[in-house]
C-alpha cells in the first residue's frame, strides 16, 4: 500500500473512531424521579413520547419516606441503567436528584419546576424563603405525613390540566414524611455536572421567583413554560423537548 493509500485509511479509520465515540457518549438513558403529594403515573405521556424519539426511560417510584430512603430508591434505579444517564427531578424530586446526581453514571440533572438546593439547605427553608401562597397542606392522623388537602389540589398543584386528570392526582397522591421535607442536601450534584431547568410560570406550589433563583444560582440554563407546577402532565411535549435538548448537550 502506498502512501497516499494508508493516508487515505488511516483518515477512515480516525473518522469511524470519532463516529464511534459520539455514539457511545449519547446520552439515551432518562430517569426520572417524582415529586411529594404525586407518584410517577403523571410522567406517562412524556416518557411515551421520549420512547417515541429513542430514549430509554424509566421512574424512580420513590417511598417519600425520608430524603436518604428516596436517594437510595433513585440509586438502586440508576444502578440498572447502562451508559451514562440523565437524571430528572419534579418539585421535591429536585431534592433527590441534587444529591443522587453525584453517582459517576450520572452526567446531567434537568430540574421541572424544581427545589434545587444548595449544602445544607431543605424543602422547607426554601420554600419558606418566597413562599408560593396558601397550600393547604394537612397532617395525617399520626402527625408524620403532610399530604395536599384534595378539594384544594387542582388549584395548588394541577390548574391547568382537565378536572377528571386533576382528581386522578388528588386522589392518587403519595403522602411525603415531614423528615423528608425537613431533611437537609449534601454536595449538590449540579456544581459538577451541567444542569437545565424549567420554570413554570403559573405554578402555585413552588415560587416561580424561587425556580428563577435557584436555578441561576446553580448556572442552569433555563427553560420557562407557562403551566402550573404539573407541567410535566399538562406540557409533556414541551418539557420531553427540553429533556431531549439536555441528553443531547450532556453528551458532548
């Protein structure tokens, strides 16, 4: 083989190499973990249309029994995934995902109308630092559970979906342990790892000002959509674009 030929091959060779390398760091892995007083059921049409585009998606089904017993959930489900994921969080879903996202498979967090806390921080100080407005939160019986009052739920959480899929959340809500509520973060995963957030506009669960905040402070880049704090379930193509958008930057 003469010069110009084994150029010629060698520049092949190289070219399918780097062709190979962008396709192992796609990103094609999505998990996603729920927020409190909601279970995974809502995060149907985003994952099917994720599905739709090549993505494999599952949701953590979190316990809410305790910051620590929710990241342990989400650890178990990424310890399944092969390849490098994209960790996805709802409302105190962020909470999980900021301290779940230090696991090395993880190389991006997307936060959808999220707490995204910093060391030492909870979902109760930062929701009491721009409180969103009355949320008429009650105690079970036992003193240990907080769940969303359902006659106020549409309102508060989903105002913007059909009454019928609104009821269904209120009546399938999951109750969240006030220690998870009150549990403090660790070493934020998004000071290490490129993160992208979603502001809802109209939410009245979590401070729109307060997502704004947050997510500047961690350098997210930043998505706002007009929606209630259930965008996920009432603008699932917009936010599975957004997600899309994320898998595809973590993977350069």
């Amino acid at each position: 083989m003469n010069k110009h030929l084994t150029f010629i091959a060698s520049l092949a060779f190289a070219t399918a190499g780097i062709a190979f390398a962008a396709e192992a760091a796609a990103v094609k892995n999505i998990v996603i973990v729920h927020g409190a007083l909601a279970d995974g059921s809502g995060w149907r049409k985003a994952t099917e249309i994720l599905e739709k585009r090549g993505f494999n998606v599952t949701i953590v089904q979190e316990p809410l029994t305790s910051l620590d017993d929710d990241v342990a959930a989400t650890k178990r489900v990424l310890d399944l995934q092969t390849g490098p994921v994209l960790l996805v969080g709802h409302s105190y879903g962020g909470m999980v995902i900021t301290q779940a996202g230090n696991d090395p498979a993880v190389v991006g967090l997307v936060y959808v109308a999220a707490f995204q806390p910093d060391k030492g921080e909870s979902l109760l100080s930062l929701a009491s630092s721009k409180p969103a407005g009355s949320m008429d939160i009650r105690e079970t019986k036992d003193g240990k559970y907080l769940y969303l009052d359902p006659g106020a739920f549409a309102a508060a959480f989903a105002a913007d979906l059909p009454k019928a899929e609104a009821d269904f959340l209120a009546k399938s809500q999951v109750f969240a342990s006030k220690q998870a509520f009150s549990a403090k973060v660790g070493e934020p995963a998004w000071r290490t790892k490129p993160s992208w957030s979603v502001v809802a506009t109209e939410d009245r669960s979590i401070n729109p000002e307060l997502e704004r905040d947050m997510a500047k402070r961690a350098g997210s880049e930043v998505t706002e959509i007009r929606a209630s704090h259930a965008v996920f379930a009432s603008q699932p193509e917009k936010v599975a674009d957004l997600i899309e958008k994320a898998a595809t930057k973590a993977g350069e």
